[in-house]
C-alpha cells in the first residue's frame, strides 16, 4: 500500500477497517483494480464463487451467522441482476451487505457500450442505500458510509466506475461508530402491558433479534409463561437460536389454511421484531392474512428496533417472577426404512451435531424438520426470509466462511438447488465444512400442492411436465463431484444415517443425495 | 377453452394467434393458472427451464433464428432479476420477446408479502415495453400489444396478477397488424452514396439486419466490390449468415488495440444496422472508441431500420454492374497433435456440418474460429450480443426449439458456461439436437487479458485465485451426465474430431470437453 492509493486500495483498506474483511466475488473486467488490489490488503479474504447469486446468498449467511456485512463484488448491471433474488432475500431479512457494483469509467457511460444499463434501477430495488463514487477522494468515505448504512440492516450497494478504482490520490477513511438499535419508548411497552393484563386470547409474535438470541427467547418464554399469552415465531426469520434449554418457539405456518388455524380464535397478536403475518401468495377466496376479524395488532418492536431489550422490559412488568418452560434435550430415534421427509427430519435431529449451523431450503420436504430438532443440542438456524429460491447453497457457504469452526448443515430441495448449485464449487474450493443434504423427490412438489391450492383447474399432463424434475431425472451426485465435492445417495433412513454420519465426521464439505418418494 | 375463458387462457390463446407458440417457462405459485392453461391451449408449447436466465436465454436465442418472439414465464420480481442478464442480451441484439411476469393478486399487493418487490424497476431496464394488465377483460388486448411492440425489436414485458390470471370474463384478442421496418429515405442513400464517391478510406460497417440474410451481405458485397469501400461487420452480431458462397465480412475486433488497428486510417465509416463502435470497456489512457480522429461516421440506417432495402438502393447507386467478392468453399484440413484454440478451431471448421447454427460464447477460445469456418457450407452464427455471459448454452436450447431440423453447435467457455449449466437439463428434457463443445482451459482467460490491458498492478497469487477456475477442477463430463446430457472428453485434437462426428451423427443433446492449455 503506498500512500497515495488509488480507487480500489482505498476503498477495500476502508472496507477492512471497518470490520468487513470478507469479500464474495465475481469480478469481470471493470473490477480488475479491485481484483488486483487484494494482493495489497491481504486482511481481506477474496472469495470467488462462480454465479453473482453465489456471492450475494453467501453474504446474507455470512451476515446472518457473523452478525457483520460482508462485501461483495458484482460486474455491472447483468452481474447485478443476476445477484438480485439473494439480495431480495437479504433485504427481508435485514441482513446488512455492502454490494460493490463495477461500472464502467465515468467517460465511458454517454458512449452506449454492449454492456451499458441501468444500473441504479435495480440497486434501488433491494437496498437501502446506493451511491455512486464520483471521484477517487470519495470512494473511501463512500465505503464507510456504506458499512454504516449496512449495519442498519440493509443492502447497501456503492457503484464504482472502472476509472475511480484505478486513479491514485484516494484515500482511507476511518470507520463511522456503529449506532445501536433504537429502543422502544417506555409508553409503548405499558401499552403492550396492558393489553396482555386483559387476559385475552394472545399470541406473542416474535422475529428478527428476538429469536436470534438466547436471551430474546428467554425473556419471551417469561411472558409467555406470566401472563398465558401463547408463543410463536414468524415463519421465516432470518436466524433462529434453538435446542434443548430453550423456550420451545413454533413457528406460524406457511400453508394458509395452517396460518389460519394457528391464529384462530386470537384477539390479540403483540409483534416484536415480526411483521404483522401475511399469506406468502392470494388464493381466490381466502383473505390475505390470517390475522382473524376483529384480533388486533400491536406492536411492541418493530424490525430494527431493539426488540430484545423492548421484551426484557415488557418481562419485567407483567411477569417479574415467571420462569419460561424450557424443552429438555432430546433427539428422536435413528428411523429405519423408507426414506420420507419424516424419516429424513428424524435422522437428521438424531444426528445434528451440537453448534451446527442448518440452513434450511429443504420447502416441502421439510416437514417434521423443525419438530424433530427442537431437542437436539444447541444450534442456530437459517430459513429462507424472502421466499426467493436458490439461497441455501449459497447462505451454507457464507455461514461456514462466517463460522469457520461450526458445523454447517443444509437442507436444500432438490428444484432449488438448481437456481444456484454453482455453490458447490465454492465449497469446494474454500475447504468448507458443509454437508449438504438434498430432498430429492423429482419435482417442483411446493408447486403441486399450490396448484391445487389456488383452484387451478387443469393439472393436466402439459401443466404437469412444468412442475416435474423427471426425464431426465437430476443426478446430483454426478453434479457435486463434477463441482468437486465428494457425495453419496442414500435410499432408505440407514444409508441416510450411515452417510450423514460420514460427511460430519469429516471436514470439508459432502453432498447426501437424500431420495424421497417423488417422481423419479 | 369455454366462451369465457379466465384471463390465462384468454392471454395463451392470444400469443398464439399472433404466432407466439413457445413458451419458456420457469413459474412459481403465482403463475399456477397459466401453467394449468397450457393443458387447455395444447398450440402452446411449455418447455420448462429450471432457472430463468435459461428460459430469457432460450427466448432470445429462439427469437434469432425463428425471427419471431417467444414467451417467457417467470415468477415474481426474483424470477424476472434471475432472468436480467439474459435479457440484457436479447435488448442489445434487439431480439423480440414477450416476457410474462407473474405478480401477486391485485388485493394482496399492499400487503408486502416477503416476495413483494419492485418489479416495474426491473422490467423498466430492459423493455421497450412494460404494462401490468388490471383486469381480466384486458389481458387478451395487452398481450395483443405486447407481441406487436416485441416484434418491432425489443423486450415486451407484461406483468400478470395471479387474480387477473384466474379471473373469468377475459377474452380473446386479434393479433395486431405486423408493421413493416421503417425505410431509409432517399436522400439519405443519396448522402451516402456521394461519401462513397469521394474516393476516401471508408468502411462499411454492417451489422442487425444486414448479416442476418443473405441478400443484405450480397448488397453489402456489392458495394464494396464496386466502391472499394472495406467491409466489416459489428463485433458480435445477433446472427450472421456465413460461408461459402457469400461475402467474407470480416468482424471488427473486440481487443481495443486490434479494433483501432483495424479503422487506422479510415476517413469515413458507413453504418448500416450498426451502432457506431466504442469499446466494451474504457482502458487507462486509451480512448473510447476505436473511430480515428478526423473519420465521419454516417448513418445509412439506424439499427430497426430496414438496412437490407438502404443497402440494395446504395448499390444500385453507386455499383450498379458490381459483382461481390464470394468466399469460395473450403474447410482446414483435420488437424493432429495438441488441442488449442486454433486447433479446436479447425476441427469445428473442418466438420461443420450442413445449415448449422453455430452459438459463440466461445470468448477468449475462439480466436481464429471464424476464420476456420468461413468456407464452410452455409450456416447461422450467434453471437453475444450484450456481453452478459451465459447467454450461449441457453441459445442453443432456443435456437434448437425454432430449428428442429438444423444441427446447433454451441461453442462455449468454461467460465461462462457456469452461469447457466442449468440449460443442458431442458437439452435433455426436450431431446435438442445440440452438440455442446466446452472450451476448457479452467480459467477466466478473458480476465487474465483484462487484468493486464487495464494496467492493474499487483495480478499477485490473491489476484490469481479469482480468475482460476481450478483446486478444484470442474469436470463437465459429470456435470452434463449430471443433466442427463451425454458427454466425453477430448484431450487431443484427433480425440476432438472423433467425439465432434459422433455427437453431430446422434441425435439429442451431446457435450463435448475440449481440454485446452490453461490452469488444470
């Protein structure tokens, strides 16, 4: 580093000293500066995934497990657009990212070239801060601007031309100070005090920072346990804190019809760090929440807000001495037999070694999944926040960079996997201690059982070849150790045990084609 | 199909009507009723794609060669992102495509469902037309419109409700009248023609329409023969009509130095369905475009234009009596010993077969491909039009769909190729005819070229990680086995031809590893 840096040695020495030293990347030409610069500032780890929705899914599982932004490294506007259903599920989950888009020098833009687009259109529509450095000076304050926006829980992407990374005469600049989460006014928690007071039907709704740690459970668990109001998570946080020793939270179903009947009969839902539920799609006929006529909503915490801290107090003033009901260790028994999504989830809670890290895209394979762990050891959990698919290879990939020395396991469904299964290679390539255990069934099953569910008449042959994985069917065996990583396929609970039991005894990451009744 | 068709039905047998009969599809819970409609419109073919930049990809490659759009079906505002790069291509080679975006029911958008997002951002950047259908009765019109602005060049996008969707009450609508390309005036041809009479260094630079039919290439001839204008074609046309019997229209080069080597001198250049050139990225201290200083660039016809009707008038302007230089038949011999890009070249140039459709995205590998194959019998090339890679394994698909008839050869880069491997899947689901030949030199090639033009410093070890492909190799033998695609592995150029005429001599899909020198 000499001392007058140019673009790109300024902006990653101040993305490093801001505490973002992972960088996911998949550079093209106008990165090459930024590329080349890394030999400058060794602190940052490059890590290049082969597909931008990689790099991005990977940073929302770094951010989620590491609790800080990764970089990433994204080439113009089709790098972008192909990075953006991962930025959507990263932006739902308020998972901070600091996305650095090249783009071409600033001479360059007015000449039209092949690669030209409107970059700052699909910025906008996933982050929470977009700027363009304009000159080399800015680009370091841009970067730490851009760590501060993140770590308010967004997507914050800095577009940087191709000729502000390569003129000299940046400079670093200091990390801006972190600002704690807002707290929740002390009258909003006498009010969610007295609505739990009038002894109503009442369900605590909780998500974000609540379920993400031990003492958010605890402290929900404890007013739970005060004042009888019943306890459930949203269906999809973005980090889930689970296992024996804590509350036992459900989660609200994502079938609407379960929505539905979960909330049946409440007159109240408190929300701490949960939006207020809505159905994941419209069905003709079924309302769009299943929120019942005439419950209403309050909230305690918003998303953002320190919702810990808000249920800490909340606690304290209407259930000082209660003790929160705590599920005991327990693991179910290794099935044996066919392999169904029951037997896999048994398995898996059978095995699930303890600080694991499940990152779960497992859809409709993984039923019974979240019952059959509730007692296993310690662990933390990712669902997929956003409903984009294609994030859990990925997101396994950011956690296990995030959680070097933690176990990773995803659940993944077989279609997909397919979005994104460029993952694999990254895996490889970093030593990444993941397995992988697919739900193969042969088939877009979520989307058979939702073409029943909206009343779609047809279903018929031609409707049914676009919701079937058949002909051919996906070898993912052959697919994970053409991307290097070793895998096996397991066709009853056994071979599943057996197999799984191998891939986490060793390090590295391991692929376990899990075959389910399907279509195969 | 009842007399009151549901607003799926009434848009699937609209695109119909007006010719649009394909239909590449990756949908999600919101598009249920348009995939349960395909089982009432059986005109419509569905061919499924298991991630949406291969069914943009498909659609673009399709539009190519069928020189009509097909439909694509995506899911919500993460499936559209997934499907932007791909797009991006098909707009800058002004290939027609009709792109269907389910969206939530119209009551549930303000619900801010976790798959809400900014759909119309997206749609915006890449569409020359964008309209989301209200109602069920206006869907059959929209969609009407949607073919009629596609087919004038560019990416229509129609965003759907999921009620719209299922809604009864839509009808039907006729197909709009196709309107002719526009005409170039005639005292634009008389402009130009007196620049040709001048005398003066000038290149005709043709692309668009022009390159795409043989009689534009012929006129084209013809005017150089009898001016002594040079001739050059745009750097990566969407598709080019080559071999013997035609004029050898040489590219103008991607590398900056070779493309201001190849306009050195010029003192007037002549666009014809061509945008004036710039470089595909600005370079310290290079200007943008390779046009001389002090050389006229005149339009004889913009891009859209009819530049095949210019072209003709010019000529019978300027060169009544000319005769065009035609390229005489003429294939490289096989070559023996190592495989390189040169004499991977030759083997394609030497086994060619008849009317094939040739997809590049060969990129750095394909230096000296067109040459090699340019006496070859007659064929289509498609090339990458907007420089988002992982366009060419999805074309292929495309181009296969509108020519059932024809050989594809795809010839493909490693890199590039993992952007969409998705594509062999539907190679095999629906049995194309497409010989797929990796360029395997497990690198970014093309940035190792780039990281040096750019004058980066550094390119150091950490620099080095991000542009290799290897530790661990992909082996695209088992990815595409994987797929369901058969594949093999050449290591010399005898083995090269060998596997090339056993895959061109059987039908279905066929990949063919061509192990090039690199960082294996």
């Amino acid at each position: 580093m000499t001392d007058a840096p140019n673009g790109a040695q300024a902006l990653i020495r101040t993305l490093v000293g801001a505490g973002v030293d992972v960088c996911f990347a998949n550079p093209g030409t106008s990165e090459m500066h930024f590329v080349a610069a890394l030999d400058d500032v060794p602190e940052m780890r490059g890590v290049l995934t082969l597909f931008e929705g990689v790099a991005t899914g990977a940073a929302d599982g770094y951010a989620r497990m590491a609790g800080r932004p990764a970089a990433t490294l994204l080439h113009l506007g089709p790098g972008l657009g192909n990075a953006l259903a991962n930025l959507h599920n990263a932006r739902r989950g308020r998972a901070p990212q600091v996305v650095v888009v090249g783009d071409h020098a600033r001479g360059h833009k007015r000449l039209d070239a092949p690669l030209e687009s409107d970059i700052d259109a699909l910025a906008g529509s996933v982050s929470t801060w977009v700027r363009r450095s304009l000159t080399a000076e800015d680009v370091g304050a841009d970067a730490a601007e851009a760590v501060a926006a993140a770590a308010r829980g967004g997507v914050a992407t800095l577009v940087l031309p191709a000729d502000v990374s390569w003129e000299e005469g940046a400079s670093v600049a200091a990390p801006r100070p972190l600002r704690p989460a807002p707290q929740v006014a002390g009258a909003v928690v006498d009010e969610v005090a007295a609505v739990l007071g009038r002894g109503e039907p009442t369900v605590l709704l909780v998500g974000g920072d609540v379920v993400a740690s031990e003492e958010g459970l605890l402290a929900a668990g404890q007013v739970a346990a005060g004042t009888g109001a019943r306890l459930l998570a949203e269906t999809f946080p973005a980090r889930t804190v689970r296992g024996a020793g804590l509350p036992d939270v459900g989660r609200l179903p994502y079938p609407p019809e379960m929505a539905i009947a979960a909330l049946a009969g409440t007159a109240h839902v408190v929300l701490v760090g949960a939006a207020s539920p809505v159905h994941f799609f419209a069905y003709p006929g079924v309302p769009g929440t299943p929120v019942p006529d005439g419950c209403a909503v309050h909230v305690l915490a918003e998303p953002g807000e320190d919702g810990v801290a808000a249920l800490r107090a909340l606690a304290d003033a209407v259930a000082p001495a209660a003790e929160p009901v705590l599920l005991e260790a327990g693991r179910p028994e290794l099935p044996t037999g066919a392999l169904t999504p029951r037997s896999l989830a048994a398995v898996l809670g059978a095995l699930l070694p303890e600080r694991a890290v499940v990152v779960d895209e497992a859809l409709t394979s993984g039923v019974g999944l979240a019952e059959l762990t509730s007692g296993a050891p310690r662990h933390d959990w990712l669902a997929l926040t956003g409903g984009a698919i294609g994030d859990g290879l990925p997101m396994a990939v950011g956690a296990a960079v995030a959680c070097p020395d933690r176990p990773v396991v995803a659940v993944q469904a077989d279609g997909s996997a397919m979005y994104t299964p460029q993952a694999l290679w990254t895996m490889a390539r970093e030593r990444l201690d993941v397995t992988v255990v697919v739900c193969d069934n042969g088939s877009y099953a979520i989307l058979e059982h939702e073409l029943a569910r909206v009343g779609a008449s047809g279903g018929g042959e031609r409707a049914g070849r676009l919701l079937d994985l058949s002909g051919p069917g996906l070898d993912f065996v052959a697919l994970a150790t053409g991307m290097g990583v070793p895998a096996t396929r397991a066709t009853s609970a056994e071979e599943l045990a057996d197999q799984l039991r191998a891939a986490l005894a060793e390090p590295g990451p391991h692929l376990v084609d899990a075959v389910l009744p399907g279509r195969h």
